[in-house]
C-alpha cells in the first residue's frame, strides 16, 4: 500500500512547521491516509493524573480534545479499553518514548476492516510514532529557553527579593510540572538556610522554618554547594522528611540545586514530585531536569546579587537621608518644643493672677494648639519617609483609588476648577493602595498649595513601554499613568531633579519630604515620577506604575 505521503515529504514538513499542534495534525492525517484508518489519535500523558489526554488526531469521528482515554501506560501492551466505536475491527498503538525512555504518549489508529494493519502500514505508523516523539521533545525544549527568558526578564522587572522569587518559583513549577517548589537561602545572622517562598502547605511558614548546615538532603545542597536528585528518597537512610511539601511516604523523586553567588552557596532551589496512582507512569526527575532547574538557580543568584545591590545602594542612600532627616526634625520640634516651653511659662504667670484675662488664656489654647499640631506634622513626616518603601501589594483598581483620593483631598470649597478623565482600560494589578493614596495626595495637595484660583487635571492612562523614553528599556509591557497637572507656576527646569530630593522645598511650612516620600511610594513599586510641565504653563506630575499580576 502506497502512501499519498511520502514519509521523507512528511519529514520535512514537520521539520519546518514550528507550530507543536500544527505538526502533530499533519502526522495524523499522513497516518490515517496512509494506512486508510477511520481515526488516528495522538494522546499525550497528562502529568497530573498520569493517564493519557487526546491532544491531536485525524478522521471521521472526532473525540473531545479534552477527554481522557483510560490506557494503559505498560509499555509492553497494547492499548486496553481504548476501543472508540463499536463498529471498530481494527486497533493498533504505539506507545511514544521520550529522549529518557518514558511513555510521553500513545499514537493509535483505528479501521473498519479486520486484521486492517500489515508490516508495511506499521512500519509506517512507527516512524509517524518517532515523529510525534521529535515534536514532543522539540516543544519541550522550547518551553525550556521559554523558562530561561521568562527568568532572565525578571531579573530587570522585578525590584525585590521576594518579588523575584516568586517569579523563579512559578517559571520553575511551569516548565518543569512540579507539584512542589521551595527556595532557601541563607541567614547570615543565624547562620541558617531560612525559607523564603514556596508552593504548597509550606507557603505558609515562609521566613519561619529552615535548615542547619548539612541538615537533612536540602541542607547538604545548601552547605555544599552540590546538586542532588534522589528517586524515592524514604529508601536512603539520610532522608529526614523534616520540612516537606507532602508525607515522606508519597515522594517519588527529590531534586535540589544549589544556588550559588561568587563562588559560594547562598541556598537551594528544591523541587519534589508526588508518586502517581498510575503503577506504569514514570514521573521521577531527569538528569535534564536538574541542568534546567540549575540554569534556573544561576539567574536567580544573578538577580537576588543585582536587587541587593540595589537595595544596598538605596539603603545607604537613605540612611544619609536619615541622618539629615534625624538633625532636621530634632532642630524643628526642638524649636517646637522651645516654643511650647515659652507658652506654659506664660501660661503659669497667667494663672497667677487673681482674674486671668479669658482673651489671654484662649491666644496661649491656641499657641499650644499650633505647636502640638506641627510637632504631629513632622512626625508624621517622619513616620512616612521611613515607611514609604515598605509595600504590601493587592490587585488595586487604580481608577477607584484616583478617584477616591481626589474627593478626599480636593477642597469643597475653591476657586480651582477640577477636571478627572480616567481610563476604564486600566485593569486591576498589585499596588499598594495606602501607600499610593498618600502619594497622589500629595501631588493634589502640592498643586492646590501654588494656586489661589486656576485649573487641576488629574487623570489616569495605559501607556505601552515603547511609547515612554523612561519605560523603553523595561521589559514590562505596558504602564499605568497617573498625570496630575496644574495651572500654577510651574517648575523651573533645573529644580526638576531636585523637587524630589529630601529636604528640599519651597514651601514654607513642612520639612520639605513630601515629593521625597512620592518618589520613593513609586520606586518602590518599580515605576518612575517626573515633572513635564513648562515654567508660567503650569506643573505637570507624572506617575507611571508597572501593570503585572
């Protein structure tokens, strides 16, 4: 039987087709001619289950992408209780190996006729079978440079420890199908491998529960910098099940890599796979796997190096901003505190009097009153400076909290004419409201402050990275703008940089932290503030938040 399709034709076709699905469809239909079969299945495994999944096929009767044939993974067999159509003679499978020996899949044709497959249609139907295999594995290895890419843009995305971790984590527990996750790194203070994220029951002791040097398989990696992969690692007398994802009993393999920093091991990334209650499925961890979870390791150290040593830089930065602030605000309530001191000495010579004059006693009520208020003003400066960096992020609709701030901080009362224009195509992604709320107000309040009477614009906008001269360089896709524009004065142009600086203010009152602490709100989150606005047109506030999950 000749076969409309040549085996080297489709060869070649598969070879250049880069879409997975869109080969294994040809495959199938080069199969079904070939051998004249009323169907042809290609059904993966589905890892979670360990059964297989119809993932492509050809012919007459079609079968739900989704459904699940109960096949037997037993490589020696043929495919049991796979019979689709009673009218079905003919049926013949061939299991589909990956580059590790496993059953990735079954190929499987089906005919009216009886005894419907020769050797020349088999023949045939095994080389489709390699076929399908080289598909298979071609897909994964791409989902693998995928996983490397997706770490590598976390690395410039993310600005925090934690938030980096979790993206390895999940890149980690995508590519490689995992059922547990955990990253440890090292304390230096306690000399322990503390946990810093996980998946599963342990998300919940993050930063609780670690590993001595050398204790237990993950603190050996940890210590000794070395790679280790176990398959039912309960049958090794080392094994101490101390902090694991699931019981000991139901590990089928444990793989851990170290995660290494100049040189020297800072922690582990440690990954574990549940036995399956299919008895022929194989989902014990490859020699591939651990080289992909160490490539995984070696940018994480790459990104948890650069985010220290930016969180160092800024550290550093505002603990000089901290001695000025702590000098500044001693000197300013010390003055406070001077003044206070003046009106309860007046005070008591008042009180001494026979009759106190009313009129005297209520400008002292009002003196203490001032005092005591712009003593809290600092502090709460203060407070604010230290914490602005600090986030603890929801998915916020950042339309509502615009919006809710405005009404909040605009006066009722004013001769400034506000205008709000939001936009609906923002979606809800992590901020921190409480902190992003203090500082839109005080961009509002810092505008209302140069205006007797005028005009405020606040509105919000999408904005592609490739549209900004600030985000291009990002890769993070898009932005939320925050545009908060005025009618006053304007900004100089070389007072633009240093608005946002601690201490620096044309404002009268306050310690000039304000701007400060928006600048530092919005770094924290990854974003940028500037000012665009032109002097005699107006200031012009720009506020651009990074939209990820």
């Amino acid at each position: 039987m000749r076969s409309p399709v040549s085996l080297a034709e489709l060869v070649g076709k598969v070879a250049r087709e880069a879409d997975s699905d869109r080969a294994l469809d040809m495959i199938a239909w080069a199969a079904m001619e070939s051998s004249q079969s009323r169907n042809v299945l290609v059904a993966v495994v589905n890892e979670e289950i360990g059964d297989f999944e119809v993932r492509s096929g050809a012919g007459s009767r079609s079968i739900p992408l989704t459904e699940v044939l109960a096949t037997s993974l037993a490589e020696d067999e043929q495919p049991a209780n796979r019979v689709r159509f009673a009218d079905t003679s003919s049926e013949w499978g061939v299991p589909v190996h990956d580059q590790n020996g496993r059953v990735r899949a079954m190929f499987s044709v089906e005919s009216d006729l009886p005894d419907a497959y020769g050797p020349e249609d088999r023949a045939f139907l095994y080389a489709c079978a390699d076929l399908v295999s080289i598909v298979l594995d071609r897909e994964g290895h791409l989902e693998r440079e995928e996983a490397l890419i997706r770490v590598g843009n976390a690395l410039s995305s993310v600005a925090t420890e934690s938030g980096l971790i979790d993206q390895v984590m999940q890149v980690a527990e995508e590519v490689l199908r995992l059922q547990a996750c955990s990253i440890f790194l090292i304390d230096p203070t306690v000399d322990r491998f503390m946990l810093r994220g996980s998946s599963g029951r342990l998300r919940e002791r993050v930063n609780e529960i670690s590993y001595e040097r050398g204790e237990g398989f993950t603190g050996w990696v940890c210590d000794t910098g070395q790679p280790i992969l176990l398959d039912d690692p309960m049958s090794d007398k080392r094994w101490r099940g101390k902090f694991v994802e699931f019981p000991s009993e139901q590990v089928a393999s444990f793989l851990a890599v170290p995660i290494v920093s100049r040189g020297t091991s800072i922690g582990a990334i440690r990954a574990l796979r549940q036995k399956s209650e299919n008895p022929f499925y194989d989902n014990r961890f490859r020699a591939d796997d651990m080289r992909l979870l160490g490539a995984i390791a070696e940018q994480l150290a790459i990104g948890l190096e650069s985010v220290r040593i930016t969180e160092n830089a800024i550290r550093s930065e505002r603990m000089v901003a901290w001695g000025e602030l702590s000098a500044k605000s001693s000197h300013m309530i010390g003055n406070r505190v001077f003044a206070l001191k003046g009106d309860i000495n007046e005070l008591s010579h008042t009180l001494e009097d026979e009759l106190p004059s009313i009129e005297t006693l209520r400008e002292l009520a009002a003196s203490l009153g001032t005092n005591v208020r712009r003593i809290e003003e600092i502090l709460q400066d203060f407070r604010d400076f230290v914490s602005a960096t600090r986030l603890t992020r929801t998915p916020t609709d950042l339309n509502a909290l615009v919006q809710e701030t405005v009404a909040e901080v605009f006066p009722r009362r004013t001769k400034v004419e506000l205008d709000v224009d939001l936009d609906m195509r923002l979606p809800k992604f992590g901020l921190d409201g409480k902190r992003l709320r203090r500082a839109v107000s005080e961009l509002i309040e810092n505008s209302l402050v140069y205006m007797e009477e005028g005009h405020l614009s606040v509105r919000t906008r999408m904005v592609a990275s490739v549209s900004n001269d600030r985000t291009r360089a990002s890769r993070v896709s898009s932005f939320a703008l925050v545009e908060i524009a005025d009618s006053g004065p304007g900004v100089e142009p070389d007072k633009k940089a240093l608005i946002f600086q601690p201490f620096y203010s044309g404002r009268v009152r306050g310690m000039g932290l304000g701007l400060s602490i928006v600048k530092g709100i919005v770094d924290a989150h990854g974003g940028y503030v500037y000012e665009s606005g032109h002097v005699g047109e107006g200031a012009t506030f720009n506020l651009l938040l990074p939209i990820q999950d």
